[in-house]
C-alpha cells in the first residue's frame, strides 16, 4: 500500500487538505467548478440548503444539498497551475486515507462539471453562445512534470504536428472530456443546441491569448494561427486557460468531467457581450437544472 510523506501530501492539522481547507467527509461526489471566488456564491444559491463554507486563499468552497443529493461549488481561481493544485487535492481527498496516508483500495470517482467564460477563436461561433469543449490542449507547461497519457489523452504524434504548423516551439498536451457527461449532456434541449469543439487552454490572459498592451508578443500570429489550423480534423473553437489541465488530471486519476463554456467574446470579430452577467447566470441555471 503506497504511503504519502507529510511533505507529499500536506495536511492541516484539522485534518483538511492544505490548499483546499476541505476535510474528506466534506467532499461530495458531484462538484462545480469555476474560476472566480465570487462566483461560488452565484451558483450555491440555487442549493436548496448550504451547510459548509470555506474560504482560502482563492479557493472558495460550499457544500450543501439539491434536490435530495449532496452538491458542491468550488473556485480554482485563474489558470492550469491552480488546476493542478485543485485536482491534485480533490483526488487526495476521495481516495487516500488522510489518518493513514495510505491509498484507498476502493477508488472514488467524482464528477466534476466546470461552468466557466471564455472566447470564441471562430467567426461563426457568436458572442453570447455556449460551447462545450469536447477535448483540450494545453499550452502551459504541466507536461513537463506529468505524464498525462491515458485513455482520455490526445495523441501525441498529432499535437506535435499541430505544433509544427503554427510553429510553437514547446511540448503541448491534450484530453478529452468525459464521454459520460458528455452524452448526458446531449440528452437535454438546450446543450444538444450549444456549440461543441477543441478547446485551446492557455498559459496567460494577455500575449498567450494573441492580446497585446504595451509588451510585444514574440509569436503576433499565434491566435490566427491557432483558428486556421484543424487538429484530428476539427478547429480549435476557442480559448480559455483551465479546461486542459481539468481533463488531463481527470483522465488520469479517473474523474468524470466536463467543461461548459460561456463564450463572451469573439476574438476574431472583436466583439465581446454586452451583458456577460446574464449569460453566466444562464449558463449556471441552466447547468445546475441538468446535474441537480
């Protein structure tokens, strides 16, 4: 039975995960995730009761119940490095054994759906649509550390070719969403009408995402690149900077998840919505109605 030293696997002297704040009997089987903080309260509100919140750092948690079955709401903050820690965590939670360090025998699979923003790289993908990423590939550097390869991942030879043709010099990696939610998701009206596509996770907010202030970018074709390009014969649909390294931890320590895209600008038409409250709080009804 695999052992994880105090300094692999930190706990809180409440018996809590270091990062997260959250003990094992606290986590539910069913988690929403988003990136803002003050996002978690917009979507515990549609519980029908609350009974535990946590707040640490960026990462902000609430858990209670709907419709009858334990739910929960948890915010990574911004970015893949955040991510990391967050599934890292989650999965400690649900399948070590916090008092022995030791790996549970029977492994517990989460379901995890993430509601988030981002911006379409496609013309005819609108402002104020929804898109959910069917796969992603990530351009930060997780798979320099992790080795991501699973039923789930992209091949490789092919995201290396794709590389190749937009001429981005590092390694990226890619995974798929879970097929479960997937189809789930398809059985209902409003996501069998929303946008499906490859999702690009990037490392940055500013030049990772073709924007430029007042710092150049060193690679001004990127974004257009990235949209012109198809890999395994499909566009890249949008760009966003969690969604890979959700499917990538999740395909490997086998959580189901899925990644529900608000999508508030359109980078190529230069267009961003007019009233991007409303369309997350349509996307969270919306998402919490499905998964309730």
């Amino acid at each position: 039975m695999t052992y994880f030293s105090p300094t692999d696997l930190i706990i809180n002297p409440d018996g809590s995960s270091y990062h997260l704040n959250i003990r094992s009997e606290q986590l539910t089987d069913t988690i929403f995730m988003v990136g803002d903080p003050e996002r978690v309260e917009k979507v515990s509100q549609h519980f029908d009761r609350i009974h535990t919140k946590i707040h640490k750092r960026e990462f902000v948690s609430h858990f209670g119940e709907l419709a009858g079955k334990p739910i929960g709401v948890l915010s990574s903050g911004i970015g893949a490095d955040n991510v990391e820690i967050v599934m890292n965590e989650l999965d400690a939670l649900a399948n070590i054994d916090f008092e022995t360090r030791e790996e549970k025998t029977v492994k517990r699979s989460l379901q995890l759906i993430r509601i988030g923003t981002s911006g379409s790289i496609q013309s005819d993908i609108p402002v104020d649509s929804v898109l959910i990423s069917n796969s992603a590939m990530g351009f930060d550097n997780l798979s320099q550390f992790y080795d991501f390869t699973s039923e789930n991942s992209l091949d490789q030879a092919t995201l290396n070719q794709f590389c190749q043709q937009i001429s981005y010099p590092l390694p990226i990696y890619g995974a798929k969403a879970s097929d479960k939610l997937l189809n789930f998701l398809a059985q209902d009206s409003y996501f069998k009408q929303a946008y499906s596509g490859i999702t690009l996770t990037a490392p940055g907010f500013y030049a990772p995402q073709g924007r430029t202030v007042r710092m150049p970018s060193l690679l001004p074709n990127y974004l257009v690149d990235c949209a012109s390009h198809k890999i395994m014969g499909q566009r890249i649909s949008n760009i966003e900077m969690e969604t890979a390294a959700y499917y990538a931890f999740s395909g490997v320590l086998g959580h189901e998840m899925v990644s529900l895209n608000a999508i508030l600008a359109n980078r190529i038409n230069h267009q961003f919505s007019t009233n991007p409250e409303k369309q997350i709080s349509q996307l969270i009804e919306r998402a919490i109605e499905v998964f309730s």
